[in-house]
C-alpha cells in the first residue's frame, strides 16, 4: 500500500467542464486495471472529445446516472459512479470506481462510495451493489471495510468470458 498524500481532496459530483480531465483519469483507469472496466484504452483514446464531453455532460445531473471524483486540484484522482438498477427500483449499481495508485489507503475509497450513497438516498434507492473480478481480493477486503457483503451472487464478466464476478451489497 502506497501512503498517502498530505494534500486534501474535494470529492463531489462531476461537472461538464471536467471532461478533459475525466478523459485522462479514465485512460489512467483502464491502463491501471483493465479487467475492471467495460472498455479498452484503445476504444476510450479514439472516442471524439465532444462525444466524451456529452457524457460528462450527461452524468453531471439527474437521478438515473451520477459519476463523482476526487479533486485536490489539477489531476482527478478518484472515481466513482452510481446508476439506477432496472429491475430493482430500490437499488444503485456503483460502477467503474477507481483511486489512482499514490491516493490508495488514504480514505478516499470511501468519501466516493459515501458520495454515490448519499445520491442514492436522495433519489429513494436504499441500498448499493456493486461487482468485482472473482480473485481481485484487495478490492474485495476494501469493500468489505466500507460494509459491503459478498451476496454469494456469481455472474460472467461483460467481456472476458473466462472470468466472473461477485456482487456485493450494502444499505445505501
């Protein structure tokens, strides 16, 4: 585990005018941990500015999809998003969470997990589920500490059909 920085960070929702910076944290993301994401570098690197700035743009408000980031100024060093589930109103999917590498051990997993679960409440879902690569431990202990909870629920990964992944759930 790496420690951690002394600089503060504001987690919050993501505003439009961070797609830029969104950009380089998500090549920065599926770099660091592909099998944790639905896309490759090489797909999210060719995708237009504009069309990555529309989905910026996109997750920046309303009550179905939020994404939120760490921000201690300059470079984006955490992620977080949160999504409504379509066959279980109650319940917001986390998605694509990510803690560059110098931030890892320093609680900032958690102020983005407190943030997607405050906008769950707000919008009425009480409870939080979210997946993981079976065998990627350290993730599992992390979410673990947050209060999450293996369902004992096993599903195919999205797009490596050799692996699967556990979900994970707890109140919101």
């Amino acid at each position: 585990m790496t420690s951690a920085p002394t600089t503060t960070t504001t987690v919050r929702r993501v505003r439009a005018a961070d797609a830029a910076r969104m950009r380089a944290l998500r090549l920065e993301m599926l770099a660091d941990s592909p099998l944790a994401f639905l896309e490759t570098v090489a797909e999210a690197a060719a995708r237009p500015h504009a069309e990555y700035a529309a989905r910026i743009a996109a997750v920046s408000h309303g009550e179905h999809n939020a994404q939120f980031v760490a921000d201690p100024g300059g470079r984006l060093v955490g992620h977080a998003g949160g999504t409504v589930a379509p066959d279980e109103p109650g319940l917001t999917v986390i998605y694509a969470v990510y803690v560059t590498p110098a931030w890892r051990g320093s609680g900032l997993l958690g102020a983005l997990v407190d943030e997607v679960a405050a906008w769950s409440r707000a919008c009425g879902r009480p409870e939080l589920m979210l997946e993981v690569v079976v065998g990627n431990d350290r993730a599992c202990r992390a979410y673990e500490k947050l209060g999450f909870v293996d369902t004992g629920a096993r599903v195919p990964h999205p797009r490596i059909p050799t692996l699967h992944e556990l979900q994970m759930r707890r109140p919101a």
